[in-house]
C-alpha cells in the first residue's frame, strides 16, 4: 500500500504536485514494429525512478526519447511544463550515464568531467571549481589526470555519472548503470548513487532489466513489457501487491495457484483449485463474481513448511520435498503436491545444514494464511 | 631451436630481398660510370682490395652540384604532400560515410572501395589520359554542357598528376580512416551531443581525434609511395612535372649511369626512411593504446 505521511517522500500521492516528467500518450514506432504504445507516465522532482523490463520491452526507447536520441511518433513528452519533443539532445537540460559509459578515451578523467561545462563557455574559474567538486563527489581527485583505460571499470563508472551530473541536469538519465560492475562493487555502487542522488536532489530515471537494483535504489519502480506500462508503485507495493501475475513473476520468486473463486464473508474468497483437495482461502481487496478464474500470488517466503500438521494456518496442503535449493542463508524447498504443482516454500537457514530436518522426499506440510497472497484477475 | 627457424624465415626474407639488394645500390652509388658490362667500376672482378681503395661519394657530391636533382627531391616532397592532404579531403568523407551506412551496405561499399585494383593500374592511368586530354572527356563533356568555350589543358600538367595520384592511393587513405571510425562507439557521439555538443562540435571534438591514428596512417600510405611515384608523373605529367622517380628513370635508362641513379636512389631511401618511422611509431601507440 501507498505510505501516506509528512515525512515520507511520495509526491505522486499529492495531486497538487507538478510533475517533472509527463509522458502524454505516447506511442513509438520503427517501422511497424511498436516500440511504446500509448503510453502515459508522470515523474516527480527528485524522484529515483526505475524503469524496469525484459530486453525489448520499450524501457531504453522510453529513456532515449527523454535524452533527445528518438523522435516520439505520436503523442508528446513534457518536461518542466515544456514540450520537448523537438527540442534536440544538445539542449536538453537533461543529461544521459551511458550503458558503455561513452567515456572520450582521447581526454583525461578531468577533461571528461568538464567536456559539458566547456560547452556552456563558463569562465576557467567555474569550470574548475565545478570539476573538484565532481571528483570529490565521486572520490576520485587521485584519478583526474588519468585517461579512462588507465583506471578500473567501477572508477570508470563513476567519472560517467560525475561526467554526467557536472552540468546539473534538471533530470539524470542512467542506462544500466551498474551493468558492467561485479556483483559486489555493485551493491556498493548502489547505496553510492542512493547517496549521490540525495546529495544533489536531481530526478534520476533509471533503466535495468535487473529487479533487485530496482527495489533497492528506487522511489517507484515502473514495470514495463512490450511497450506498455503493467504498473508504476513503490518497491514495497510492487512486491507486496502486484496487480497482475506478469508483474508478480517478474518480481521476485512467486507461486501461483489458480482455479475458480467462491465468496465465503466479506473480502474473503475460496479458490478451488485442483479435485479432490480443500479449496484455499485468501483475503482481496479486489472483487471476484461467483465462479471467475483467479490466480492467488503468493511469496515463497510467505510459506511455511513442517514436518508436523499445523494446526493454526488458514491453509494447509500436504506434499513431498522434491528439491532443495541451498542459497546459504536461505533454502528453498520444492514441494510436490498430490496434483502435481509445485509450490516453493523459503525459510531462513537459523540452523546448520547438519541439523536441518527436513530432506529429499520427505512427506511435508505446506502452510500459509489467508491474507499471505495476492488475488490477481489476470 | 624451433622459435629460431620461426623467425629466421622472415629475417632470411629480408635479408635476401630486401638488405642484399640495397647493399649492391649502395655499393654501385660508390662506384663510377664505365663502358663495360656491367656499366659501372670497380666490380668484384677487380679483387676485395682494389674494390674498397676505389669506392668514393663523388656521385653524391655531384648530386648537390647540379640544382636538378634537389630541385626534383623538393618538387617531389610538394607534389607528395599536396597529393596526400587532397586524398585526405577525398577519402575522409568516403570513410566517414561507409562507416555510417547501414550494416548491409558495408561489405558492398568496401568492394567499390577496393573494385579499381582488379583492373591493371596502368590501364587505368591510360584511361585518366583519354579523359583529361584536350579531345577527352571531360573537356567534351564540360563544352557540351556549355560551362567553357575552349578545352581546358589538363593533361600533361601537375593537376593531372595530382588526380592521378588522388585517384589511385584513395584506398590505401579510405581504408585505415574507416577502419578507426568503425571502431568508433556510437554512443561516444551522442555522449558528446548531450553534453552540450551541436553536431559539428561533436565531430570536430570527439570523432576527428579519435580517427586521428587512421588519418596518419592513412596519410603514411599515401605520401610514401607518392614520393618515389614515376609512372604517374611520366604518363600524366607534363614536361614542367619535375619528380624524382622519373629523373631516376631517366639517369638509369637514358644516361646509362648507374651509379649517379643509385645514389639518387639511396638519398631517396633516406629521405623516406623518416616517415616511415613516424608510421612505424604511430602504428605501435595504436596497438599500446588498444592494449
């Protein structure tokens, strides 16, 4: 659910807020092909917006149409009140991290950084005032004498946004920031651009294919497949409540169970959902008719497992452990039902692997409540 | 034992091809013209001693004596260098533009790029003369089209030398600067346009220095043979085209001095030996900088 507070950032949720950045049904085109159709989207001032998909789902059209790079086939793209639909990349108050990082391999990380300030013809003093305070920003002062091949490939990653941040852009756009980066350095980088953005108060727009940076450095988090927008919500109530099974799977690990609802009180329906087996119960915030097709969502995380019958669960199905996958802190199980689906159950590893009960091909109970998932029309 | 035989293939190539011959240039640019056969003394005949007491520079003393050959080493250098920086303004755009052309289109591109040399390079330069000439077809055209009255005098004079050598090195320029530019990340370009750059400033600031390897390479190829040209000159050029491959030509044939020829040659050797060190050197900081 939306968190409404004074304290919390959420100008989405404030309808007297102008937004930053208005996609107004817009729609792009190469050739036949439809890159994104129809599209309507509103970002917030120093908002920190994900745009997050498959390859080809339209989400780096999205942000090269914001840097200038792809004219818009219909509809019109706002910025600050002004339609900048032709108004072409070098002015633009918007500036682009590249994927590649594009940085001048023939300059020095300092002449990279100023390359945009140059363009400007700001006098010597400014310009070298605002290139310390990027390098600083960045923690590379060491490094600006260097030329890009001279230094590593997260260095490189922050003379780009250094690079690209020097000229204060009212908006930052980030191509797979981080794409490039180990696994590690990653996380790190992460929190970084978190701080960097809340140093400098720019709106980033962010693009990845890659869910968890998303949850992690996002405000709101839009989830896009061919062209079209699925949902736009915050990490946690895109998780939490996903508003269809193509975003529910796409983020994070999911069960799904489907079948034919039956209202049983207020809000609370029984989903049958295989012969001959109890039909569950889930709690909706959505209303199902009599006999509708519904798909319950529900996070591996949220199911128990026992080797014992619980007795204070909602819903309770009996199976065999067919896998196990061992993540360290975690382990999932894999649990066969009599019907033949397979339901994944996650619990924390608290103990050593030595002492854990449960194995292959035990028989096991799966339990959850009925408010645990999600009912999802489609 | 094995690395050695390796490597010793092409350092025996070089010796046999390449240090071998120019030791026997040298050795006859020392000696002096004689009616004999071979036309030059002391040969090896005359005994190792003999040989070495009778060598001497006198024909590099004369070269300096008679104003025609610096003023031919000069005239090469100019009509060298003019050459090479028009096949510049020529093969850039040309690279510039296959480098930008769609993926498809590439592989076609560079077959036109290279199609003139299945041809022999003489019968092309004979066919420069039937356009350029007064009755050409140039001037046919030009007149038919009314833009002059009178064919204007192509053939025969340093403009028709200079299409000539424009016409025939333009790969040996288009394709080192394509090579570079096709290297090029196209992001590079749009970095520099949403920095600020129109796209002339991005092509002036980030494109032209980053092909600047395959521009010296380019202009290397070029100027090097251009220099020594002959057949070029003596076809298209007229008697006012003064290079120093056909002053050589003609000291070798028509005088029948050898050793005057051969130190022409061995001066023309060293006049080169410069540039091709700056390319040897700019091709070794590209493959450092590629590292």
């Amino acid at each position: 659910m939306p968190r409404v507070s004074q304290t919390v950032f959420a100008p989405w949720d404030d309808p007297t807020e102008k937004p930053l950045i208005r996609f107004q049904n817009v729609t792009k085109r190469f050739g036949t092909f439809v890159a994104i159709d129809d599209l309507t989207l509103d970002i917030y001032e120093r908002e920190f917006f994900a745009l997050l998909g498959p390859s080809g789902c339209g989400k780096t059209t999205m942000m090269r149409m914001l840097a200038g790079f792809e004219t818009i086939s219909e509809g019109k793209i706002e910025l600050a009140g002004q339609d900048i639909g032709h108004v072409p990349p070098n002015e633009r108050a918007v500036n682009m991290m590249f994927q590649s990082y594009a940085l001048f391999p023939h300059l020095s990380v300092w002449d990279n950084i100023a390359f945009g300030l140059k363009r400007d013809r700001k006098s010597k003093a400014e310009i070298d005032a605002r290139v310390d305070e990027m390098l600083k920003l960045v923690r590379l002062e060491k490094f600006a004498r260097r030329k890009p091949h001279q230094i590593s490939g997260g260095q490189r990653q922050r003379v780009a946004l250094a690079r690209s941040l020097a000229k204060a852009p009212k908006l930052l756009l980030l191509d797979e920031p981080l794409g490039a980066l180990d696994k590690k350095l990653r996380q790190d980088t992460q929190f970084e651009l978190m701080d960097i953005q809340e140093t400098t108060g720019t709106t980033f727009v962010i693009v990845t294919h890659d869910q968890e940076e998303a949850m992690t450095v996002a405000s709101r988090v839009a989830v896009m497949d061919e062209g079209r927008i699925m949902q736009v919500a915050t990490p946690a109530a895109i998780y939490e409540h996903p508003n269809s099974v193509y975003v529910a799977d796409f983020i994070g690990d999911v069960n799904i169970i489907s079948g034919q609802t039956n209202a049983s009180g207020t809000d609370t329906y029984r989903l049958s959902w295989a012969e001959g087996q109890q039909p569950v119960t889930a709690t909706s915030d959505i209303t199902f008719s009599e006999g509708q097709k519904a798909h319950l969502a529900i996070r591996p995380e949220k199911i128990r497992i026992s080797t014992d019958q619980p007795v204070d669960a909602d819903n309770k199905v009996q199976g065999k452990v067919l896998d196990i996958a061992y993540l360290g802190n975690l382990s999932t199980y894999h649990v066969e039902l009599p019907g033949g689906q397979v339901i994944k159950a996650q619990t924390a590893n608290t103990r050593r692997i030595a002492r854990r009960d449960i194995t292959w091909e035990d028989p096991v109970w799966i339990s959850w409540n009925a408010t645990a998932g999600v009912m999802l029309a489609e | 034992m094995r690395r050695f035989a390796l490597i010793a293939i092409p350092y025996l190539w070089l010796v046999l091809l390449f240090l071998a011959p120019f030791l026997i240039v040298l050795k006859i640019s020392l000696s002096d013209a004689a009616l004999a056969i071979p036309p030059y003394a002391p040969t090896l005949k005359d005994g190792i001693g003999t040989l070495i007491a009778e060598l001497d520079f006198e024909n590099f003393v004369f070269l300096t004596q008679d104003d025609l050959y610096w003023k031919a080493y000069l005239s090469s250098l100019r009509i060298a260098l003019i050459s090479t920086l028009l096949t510049l303004l020529v093969g850039y755009p040309i690279a510039y533009g296959m480098a930008k052309a769609p993926d498809e289109w590439r592989a076609t591109l560079m077959m036109v790029v290279i199609l003139p040399f299945w041809t022999s390079f003489l019968i092309r330069v004979y066919a420069w003369m039937g356009i350029l000439s007064n009755e050409g077809l140039l001037n046919q055209l030009l007149i038919w089209l009314g833009l002059i009255g009178e064919p204007l005098t192509i053939l025969n004079t340093n403009t028709a030398v200079y299409i000539g050598i424009v016409y025939t090195y333009l790969p040996f320029m288009i394709l080192p600067i394509y090579a570079a530019l096709d290297r090029l990340d196209a992001s590079l370009d749009e970095a520099a346009q949403d920095l600020g750059c129109t796209r002339t400033q991005a092509f002036w600031l980030v494109t032209i220095p980053l092909s600047k390897n395959g521009i010296v390479a380019g202009c290397f190829l070029v100027f090097i043979p251009a220099l020594g040209e002959f057949v070029i000159p003596s076809l298209l050029g007229g008697s006012g085209t003064l290079m120093i491959g056909k002053v050589l030509w003609e000291e070798f044939f028509n005088n029948r001095d050898w050793p005057v020829a051969s130190a022409v040659a061995i001066i023309l050797l060293l006049i080169l030996v410069i540039p091709i060190v700056l390319f040897q050197r700019n091709q070794q900081k590209q493959q450092e900088a590629e590292q």
